[in-house]
C-alpha cells in the first residue's frame, strides 16, 4: 500500500488531513516535529511526505533537504500558512515536489499526493530495471567454475576498475561481448553508455561512418549529418568486435584516437574529441596478421595494454553441464515449457563434443532441443545428428577410467575424428599413424 507522512505539530490538522487522505486509500502515518518523522522514515517505507513549513524543532524547508539527501526516491509537499515566493523557490531547490498554502490549496492535496506518488513509482521501476540491467550484464552472470574461466573473469575484474584499453582474445562463440559489457558495467562509467559494433559487418567506408560519423554530402547517399558511435558513446565505453578485420587505413585513424583522444568525421576537416574507453576484441593472431602486413604493430601495442584470453569450451568441459542446466531452464521458461531434467546421456555427450563454435553453439543446441523435447527429460534423442553419434560410439566403447591411459588415447582420437568429420586417412594423417593402426584403435576402442 502507497504510504503517506504527515508532519505539522498542530494535531487537529493532522487528524483531518488522515481522514482525508486514507479515504483515498493510502496508509498514513502522522508525525509532530522533524524528530520524530525521522523515527518514522527509518522504520517505514514512505513514499511522499506532507510537511509544514514551521515545526517546534526545525523549518520544514530546510528539513525537506535532510530528507531528500536520506531518503532522495521519496517525494515532499510543503505546507505553509503564509505562502511566500523565496520559501517556495528554497523548496523546489531542495527537492520539494511543491509547496502549497494551507486553506486556499486544500482543494490540491489529493491531486498532487497522486501525481508525488506517480512519480515516485516511476522512479521504483526504472530503479528495478536498472537492477535487472546491472545484473544482467555483472561478472555474476558469467556462468563457469573451471580454472580458465574463472583466471579470466579475475582478470577482468581487476582492469574493470580502471580506464585501461582492453583486447579480449578468444574463438569465435567464447562471450567476449559478455565480458566486454561485464567490464564496463564494474566500471566507473556503468551508468554512460555501452555502444557495440562488429567491425567485420561493414565495408571500409561504412564502417568509418558509423564509427566517427559524417557531415551532409561526404559521400553519395549522406543527405544529412550522422552521429558516430564514438559520439554516441561520449564518457562511455565502445565495444570493438572482430578489430583483427578492420582495414589498415581505419586502423591509422584508430591509433589516432588512442594516442589523442580526437578522431574526424567523414567529410569535414575539424577534429572532435572523445572522452571514451576502448575494449576491442577478435578471434584472429594479431601477431601473425602483423608478419602479413594485415594489422599495424603500433595499434596492436596500444590495444594490448591489457589482454584477456577467453577460453574455447572444450577446455572447460567442467562448465558444460551448468551452462546447459542454465539454458534449457531459460529456454523453457521462453517457450512456456516445463523445467527440463537432463539425461546423463546427454550430457555425456555435449561433454564428448568439440564444440567449434564454443558457448554459443552449445546455446543453439540446447535451444533446438528444448524445441524438440515433449517430455520433462532431454535425452540423446532430441540432440543433432552428429552429436547422436558420439554418444553411441561412446556406448560402444570399453569403460575406461579416467585415469587409464587408454582413455585419454581413445578420447583424442574421438576428438580428431570429429574435427575430420569422420574422415580416417586425413585422421591417421593428424594422428601421425598409418591407417591401419588407426583402424586398429578404432575396432578396440570401439570407436568404428
């Protein structure tokens, strides 16, 4: 129920103001000088006070201040019985929501209390959804438990407190956009903007636009001025993804804005300065595309300041089971389905898998088959072809410690022919065995 204070030493006022109000059907409480509606305010969860502006033990425009520095999502209408222009003006600047005149604005109660309260559940939701976006994008929502994983995630939370270009290195499908977001939302600049852009998705011109923006007439097509991202994300952080893609010219005009803070848009001669922090990322070796004379050295440095590498999933297969469990609730809740239990066939067999395109490739999956799934358990079946398959070779297969050498063989080997497709000569060419020592292991380990 929305709660309403009211606080004036006379008691007759208060009482009727009470009857008044609770009419309406707000709680009211009732307070006779600042001491006690300080009491109040700290046991109770009110949501607008109705204060005079003379009380025994302070003034009520002064005390609104106090209230609105303790208390700033609450919501004060002053009352005075001399209305004068200076007190009304402190008021607003205080933080007051207005200030009325007992007697002659009685008839204005009721309909500002409604608009003080409009107000101040207004401002609860945005508080709400700001507390779902901050959750949403924190370090807690990077699910994993493995050592890679969690070497990175410390990592990212020790540069996060700092301004620091970062370079997030991983395969593609590793949540470098998550940890990007995770950074900025730990960083002093949570509350500006967040702006992403993949550099591999625009041509050279295009990209150079909607990174720095462009004046009326820079190029065929540009009827009016743009906003580049860089402005978009003033004081914020911008969000580079697949920078090993950018074109070496961009790249110049980039290493620009690292050493100057200043970039040019398209069409015009004046520069522009930008107050913003960089974290790039990309699934190529910068170092190599440095040998080729794809990417410039002196960007490479001033983007590697700080580096992160993400790790495949592959080698965190230990994270496998919680990100399905996590996955196929959310996937299930989407689609209006029943929470799904896991086979442990089925995990067994995400856990076999190589999963080339990593996190988001097992996301796919999972959504697939809680699509396919009519039963409470997702089972072998409602998985794709080739991951069926896995698991009957497994079934197949000796039981074999994990500790057995013969495991670790037989695993290997499995991983080689699923990154072959099943094709054995160009498996026993990676292997470095002759094919048929290959068909061998394969008919023992019952992988044929």
């Amino acid at each position: 129920m929305r709660r309403i204070l009211i606080i004036d030493d006379e008691e007759k006022l208060r009482n009727l103001l009470t009857r008044i109000i609770s009419l309406e059907g707000f709680e009211v409480l009732q307070a006779g000088d600042c001491k006690t509606a300080l009491k109040k305010l700290e046991q109770n969860d009110v949501d607008v006070v109705l204060c005079d502006v003379k009380l025994p033990d302070g003034n009520g425009v002064e005390f609104s201040k106090k209230i609105k520095d303790k208390f700033p999502h609450i919501e004060i209408i002053l009352l005075t019985a001399y209305g004068n222009i200076p007190d009304s003006v402190q008021a607003i600047k205080n933080g007051a929501f207005d200030y009325i005149t007992k007697g002659d604005d009685n008839n204005k109660i009721i309909p500002l209390l409604y608009r003080a309260v409009e107000k101040v559940e207004l401002s609860k939701r945005v508080q709400q959804l700001q507390k779902q976006i901050d959750k949403q994008y924190s370090f807690d929502n990077i699910l994993g438990k493995s050592k890679p994983i969690l070497t990175a995630i410390e990592l990212a939370k020790k540069v996060a407190e700092t301004d620091t270009t970062v370079l997030l290195l991983g395969e593609t499908g590793t949540g470098k956009e998550v940890f990007a977001q995770a950074i900025h939302a730990a960083s002093s600049r949570a509350n500006k903007p967040f702006v992403a852009i993949n550099c591999s998705a625009f041509s050279k011109e295009l990209l150079e636009s909607e990174m720095f923006g462009h004046k009326t007439g820079a190029f065929t097509g540009a009827a009016k001025d743009k906003k580049g991202l860089f402005e978009e994300a003033n004081t914020g952080t911008i969000f580079l993804d697949e920078i090993g893609e950018m074109s070496l010219e961009l790249q110049a005009k980039l290493l620009r804005v690292l050493e100057t803070g200043e970039y040019i848009k398209v069409g015009e001669s004046k520069p522009s300065k930008s107050n913003i922090r960089i974290i790039a990322a990309t699934h190529r070796d910068l170092k190599k595309e440095i040998e080729t004379g794809n990417f410039r050295e002196d960007l490479f440095y001033r983007l590697s300041v700080f580096q992160i590498l993400l790790p495949p999933l592959r080698e965190r297969v230990v994270d496998i089971e919680l990100l399905t469990k996590h996955f196929a609730a959310s996937f299930s809740v989407k689609m209006g389905k029943k929470p799904k239990s896991l086979s442990s066939e089925f995990i067994e067999a995400l856990k076999q898998h190589q999963w080339q395109g990593n996190i988001r490739e097992l996301r796919n999956v999972i959504e697939r088959s809680v699509i396919l799934s009519n039963s409470d358990e997702l089972t072998v079946e409602h998985l794709p072809i080739e991951l069926q398959h896995i698991s009957s070779v497994s079934k197949k297969g000796k039981q074999l410690s994990a500790f057995d050498l013969a495991s670790a063989e037989k695993l290997h080997i499995q991983k080689v022919l699923n990154y072959t497709n099943g094709n054995k000569t160009k498996t026993a060419e990676l292997l470095n065995i002759a094919l048929t020592t290959l068909y061998r292991k394969l008919s023992e380990y019952g992988l044929e």
